[in-house]
C-alpha cells in the first residue's frame, strides 16, 4: 500500500480568465474544483491509474471533508487527522493570454501536540502495511519542518522508501533525515542551493550536490523544459511532451505518483519516471489541479523518453 502524508490539506478552485486585469473586474471563463497539497494530489492522480493508497495527514472543516470525498471519488482511503481550523481553499488564476497560472494559498489549519501525536500514531499503526510513501508540502500553523524528518526516519527504521517534496526550509530539514527520493522545481532546488537553475547542466550538477550530501536521488521538474533525475549510477533527462496546455496544476505531484507506483511494484525507477512524466502531461489537460484521465497517461506512456545525461 502506497501512504501518502500531507500536513496541509486542502482543495484547490481553478480560475481561468481570458486576461487578468489588476484592479479591475475580470470575469472567469471555466472554473474547476480540484485537490491541493502535493501528497494527496499524487493519491488523487494513483487513484486514476487504479492504484490504491492511503492519505494520511490533518484536515478540518467542510473543506476537509471536500478533499475526502474527492480522494474517495478516485478509489484513494482518506483516514485524516482531525484539527483544528479549515483545511485551505486556494485559489489558482490561469490567465489564458499568456498561459500563466497564479496560486493564491492560505493558511487555516492548527494542529496542537496531542493531533501532531495521533498523526503519529496512525503512521506507525499503517506503515508495516507500506511499500512506499509520499510526503510534503507546506505545513500548518503549529507544525515544524521536524515532522517530515520524523516520517522519513520511521519510515527508513521501517524499511519503506521515501519520496519528498517541500520548499525550503522544511526541504533542507527533510534532507536530512535522508529520504530516498527528492523531487523539488528548479525554484524549490534554487532556495536550498542558493544559486538559480537555469539549464539542464545546473540541474545535473546540483542533483550530484544533494546526492553527495544526503544520499538522496533528486528528480528535479524544470517548468517546461522537462526534467533531471540524478541517480546512483546515472543520469537521465526527461523532455517535455508537446501538448497544450490547460492548467499546470498538480502536474509535478503527478510525478510523486509515478515513482511511488514503481517503487512499490519493485520496479526499475526508469518505469517510474516513465509512468509520473506521463501522468504528469495528462495533469496539463485537465482544468482541475492534479486530474487527469487514465487513458491520457496510456497514450503519452510510450512518447516519454529519458536521455543519458552526461
């Protein structure tokens, strides 16, 4: 069973307008209601593909129960920690005349020592079930970056493996507890090295620096320009597929999915890369954050190609 950790739970409304005005009204053109939170995205995305997981991590209020009914929707077991507040509602403004996508987050959940406790306690309780687990994001209001470092040590005392995604400075903290995978954007990568990546070589050369300090396989997204994976023995680019795209939304989450789909089917991280790239490109056509349909993955499967980095 795949488990997927996500301390900030939240939906995501998508707003597309024709063009964004500042101070003036701008009339939205489509709207979707979508998942938010990296982990409980990439359930959302294993759901499609007929992969079954278990959400873990805090929710509250009718948001949080929106997101529980989106994750049962797709096949994934919710089993949240309830807390205090609301789980977010963000909103993401796609503006359509120059394909740019705006998220606007919130913070209103609170989780207190006892809750931070029980969240705990449901991990140790599921992860002799686990064959592999997601976790990050952002964090609520009563939550330091030490619990992603916590889960990463359960899980490696458990022998599970790990694949993580936050930004600084929970990215560092998490680092160090050393997961197995790491899967930041080339802006998530540039606040923790504190350098900008710009090309395919800067990506390589910082995956070898993560990788040489923490143990870690970096999978680094690129925006548009694809993507680096640095592993042990090698490197791979992955380009990106040439599609329209509706929304950017969850598309990087999509990729947690693809490698927690190989690891916990023992396969080689190749087909992961694979299977989250693809996914990944059926995310962009969908309106909703982190949708997509099962017969898009399908049919940009064998169109995703990884290339030896030297």
């Amino acid at each position: 069973m795949i488990i997927t950790v996500t301390p900030n739970t939240g939906i995501d409304h998508v707003v597309f307008v024709d063009m964004l005005h500042k101070n003036r009204t701008s009339r939205a053109v489509d709207s979707a209601i979508g998942m938010a939170g990296k982990p409980t995205d990439a359930s959302y995305v294993l759901g499609e593909l007929g992969i079954p997981s278990l959400a873990l991590g805090f929710a509250a209020g009718d948001v949080g129960r929106i997101a529980e009914a989106l994750l049962r929707s797709k096949g994934a077991t919710p089993a949240f920690t309830e807390v205090h507040g609301r789980s977010r509602l963000n909103t993401v403004l796609i503006d359509r005349s120059d394909g740019s996508a705006t998220t606007i987050t919130t913070a209103t959940l609170r989780v207190d020592a006892a809750q931070r406790a029980a969240l705990l306690d449901t991990f140790d309780a599921a992860l002799s079930q686990a064959t592999a687990i997601i976790l990050g994001g952002t964090l609520p209001d009563g939550v330091g970056p030490d619990l992603f470092a916590e889960l990463i040590a359960r899980a490696r005392m458990g022998g599970v493996p790990t694949i993580f995604d936050a930004a600084e400075p929970a990215l560092s903290i998490g680092l160090a507890a050393r997961p197995d995978f790491v899967k930041p954007n080339r802006h998530e990568l540039s606040g923790l090295i504190g350098r900008p990546i710009e090309s395919i070589a800067d990506a390589r050369a910082a995956g070898e620096e993560l990788r040489a300090r923490f143990g870690v396989c970096p999978v680094i997204t690129l925006d548009g320009d694809g993507a680096v994976a640095v592993l042990p023995d090698r490197s791979w680019f992955i380009p990106p597929l040439a599609i329209d795209v509706v929304s950017p939304a969850g598309a990087g989450d999509a990729v947690l999915a693809g490698l927690a789909a190989a690891l916990s089917r023992r396969q080689p991280i190749e087909e992961g890369l694979r299977i989250g790239f693809a996914a990944a490109a059926a995310v962009c056509l969908m309106p909703a954050t982190a949708d997509c349909r099962r017969a898009d993955v399908e049919k940009f499967l064998p169109l995703v190609m990884l290339t030896a980095v030297t």
